[in-house]
C-alpha cells in the first residue's frame, strides 16, 4: 500500500513537523554519520523557513486590516452620500436631469427574477450552529426558512442581506443529533421574488 507524503504542506503544518526534525536529527547525528555542516544548513533551513512564514502572516495580517478599514471608510462616505442625495431630492429646485448629471439615480431593475433560485451551502459548527452561504445575485437579499424536528412546516428565521448568516439557536436537545431543513428565496424591496431554493438539510452535531 503507498504512503502518503511525510513532509506536510500547510505552512503551519511543515513548520511544526521542520522543528520537530531538527531537534530529534541532532541525538542521531553521531549514529548517522551526519557532519556539522549538515546539522548548521538544517538549522540554517528552519530559521529561514520560520521567517518566510512569519512575514507571509504578517502580509496576510495587515491586507486584512486594511481591507476592514477600506470597508469602513466606505460604508462611511455612502452614508453621507446618501444622506446628501435625499436632501437634494428633497429640494424644490431638484430635477430628473440635476439627478441624472450627479448620477444619483439608480438604473431601473429590468431583472427578471422568475426563473432564479438562491443556492444555499452550510457548515455545521456543532451545538446548534449552522453557517449559511448563499448566492445574492442582484437581489437585495433572501427570506430564509427553516423545519426543525419538532416545527409542522417551515418557518421564517431571517432576512439576511449579505453571505454568510449564521443559525444560533442551540440545539433543542443538548446532547442529540438534530436534523434541519433550510430553503430561501430572493427578496427585493419588501418583496419575495423568483423560486425557493432546493431544501438543504444539515445534520447539526452536539
């Protein structure tokens, strides 16, 4: 039967399994012939190997600071365009053209959402916890229903308007296996619109 790879490769993974080696290699270096030299380019790769990692988390680190302080910013500064855009609208001198030359007049929706369905994926995170992902295609968000063991029908759990949204409710009974069925459909203004997505049944672990 073949083996798989001893050498793993998540940088965290080969990092741990490096250090192990080159720490048990230096008890054996006499029984296997190993020179100093050997011993120097072993700890020479793992300080290397630790730094390379380290500055790859560091990268990693700051991108997403600065894509969080990006989103803040921008959520921000639509505030305030938004805001603003209402008081124009809202003063007697405003007109279609004004709105059109300051582009704050949105498109109108042309969309026809009959033959779309949401398509829903979810992690079971144990104890009661689902991570819902779906699809939001140009919709404003979903309506998501939901049929635990114990519901007659599905019932309404929430309005989400961004992927993913996560089930918190716990368990019904803390130490069982529970079964539920989640479906969705598009919401556009106030309105459902389009198909409910094919039923996805999660099997939450306690």
């Amino acid at each position: 039967m073949s083996k798989s790879d001893y050498i793993p490769h998540p940088d965290n993974d080969l990092q741990i399994w490096h250090d192990r080696f080159k720490n048990n290699i230096v008890t054996q270096q006499a029984v296997l012939g190993l020179s100093a030299e050997d011993i120097a380019t072993i700890n020479s790769d793992n300080e290397e190997l630790h730094a390379k990692i380290a500055a790859v988390n560091a990268t990693a680190a700051a991108a997403h600071s600065a894509i969080a302080d990006k989103a803040a910013s921008r959520g921000h500064i639509e505030s305030n365009i938004r805001a603003m855009s209402r008081r124009i609208k809202a003063h007697p001198a405003y007109t279609e053209a004004m709105g059109s030359l300051l582009g704050i007049i949105g498109v109108e929706n042309q969309i026809n959402f009959s033959t779309y369905k949401p398509i829903l994926s979810a992690i079971d995170q144990t104890g009661g916890i689902v991570l819902l992902k779906f699809n939001k295609y140009k919709s404003d968000g979903i309506n998501i229903y939901c049929q635990r063991e114990v519901d007659a029908e599905l019932i309404f759990l929430s309005r989400v308007m961004m992927s993913p949204f996560t089930d918190n409710r716990p368990l019904l009974v803390a130490s069982k296996p529970e079964l539920r069925r989640y479906t969705a459909v598009y919401v556009t203004g106030d309105d459902e619109v389009g198909q409910f997505s094919d039923e996805l049944v999660v099997n939450c672990a306690p």
